[in-house]
C-alpha cells in the first residue's frame, strides 16, 4: 500500500486501486507503477523522479505542486488533469507515450524536449504554454486549443486533426507534415482549391 509522507525506491506496484485516495508528499525513486488505478486520487506534493507508469489510470488526478523528474507515461489515461498547476521547474521532465490526455490542460505550463508521441489530446487546453522540441508526432489534436502558445522546434509529422493559427503562437522551426499541414491555414482567410 502507498501511503503519505514516505519515501519508496526501486519498488513495483501492480495492479493497486487507488481511486479516489489521497497520497500526498511522498517520494517516489525509480519506481514503476503497472496497471494502477489512481482516478480521482489526490497526488499533491508528491515527487516522481526516474519513474515509470504503464497501462495506469490517473485521470482526473489533483496534481498540484506534484513534480516529475525523468518520468515516462506508456498507455496511461490521464484524462482531465490539469498541468497548470504541477511543480514544473528546471528538473521537470516527462514523456507521454501513446497516452490519452483527452480534456487535459497544458496552460501556462514550461516543458522542453518532452515527448507525447502518439497521444490523444483531444480537447486538450495549450494556453499560454511553452512547449519547446517537444515530440507531438502521430498525436491526435482534434479541438485542442492552441492560443498564445510557444512551439518553436516542436515536431508534429504525422499528427493530425490540429488547428493552430499562426498569428498567434509561435511556431518558428517546428515540423509538420502533409496533408495535415493545411490545419495552419484554417486561421489565414484563403481558399485552397484542387
């Protein structure tokens, strides 16, 4: 069992249900969390550092002041969190491998190099956000909202369903691939004919 105020290292968890259980300020070292159920858990103040978590559900998670250093989220659910308010420093650090992020909010939030290859953001909230090299490849942004947003470098090839205006969020030397490309000129008042 996972409670508040501990520390754990190298251990796995498998299968637990958390749901709707509150964990807070605990650290968690080279941990790996399979198949988990953390939905609507609190996870404030707790720090994940080299930690991986695989095939879990933390959606609809309380996260705030929560920090990930170097941790990896493979097939998870993380629908309905709001990222805005994590611990998102210098050391911050995660990727998001093949996730479903549906309905998450990324505003105001600083990330650099972090991959979400293969995700689901559906709905998902880029406001604000400075999302610098990071990996948006083969993702699915149907209405996700990208307003005031920083995305130099970031890579979308293969990603599909976005909407991004130019006019409003810098996109200098980010990749993107056709035929999703035309998702750019949504915003530019052009026709495009055959």
């Amino acid at each position: 069992m996972i409670e508040s105020n501990q520390e754990y290292e190298k251990q796995t968890f498998t299968g637990l249900n958390l749901s709707s259980a509150k964990i807070n300020s605990s650290i968690f070292t080279a941990c790996i969390f399979k198949k988990c159920n953390f939905f609507q858990s609190n996870l404030s103040n707790n720090s994940f550092i080299d930690c991986s978590f695989v095939d879990c559900d933390i959606s609809m998670t309380t996260l705030k002041e929560t920090h990930f250093n170097n941790t990896t989220f493979k097939n998870c659910k993380l629908m309905g969190n709001n990222f805005e308010f994590c611990r998102i420093d210098f050391s911050f650090s995660a990727n998001f491998l093949s996730c479903v992020l549906e309905l998450t909010n990324f505003g105001g939030v600083k990330m650099h190099g972090v991959s979400f290859k293969g995700s689901n953001l559906k709905k998902a909230g880029f406001i604000r956000a400075k999302l610098t090299k990071c990996d948006f490849s083969e993702c699915d942004f149907e209405e996700a909202v990208f307003d005031v947003a920083d995305l130099t470098e970031s890579d979308f090839r293969q990603a599909f369903n976005y909407a991004i205006d130019p006019n409003k969020n810098i996109l200098k030397k980010a990749i993107f691939s056709m035929p999703d490309v035309v998702g750019l000129l949504r915003y530019l008042d052009i026709k495009i004919e055959n």
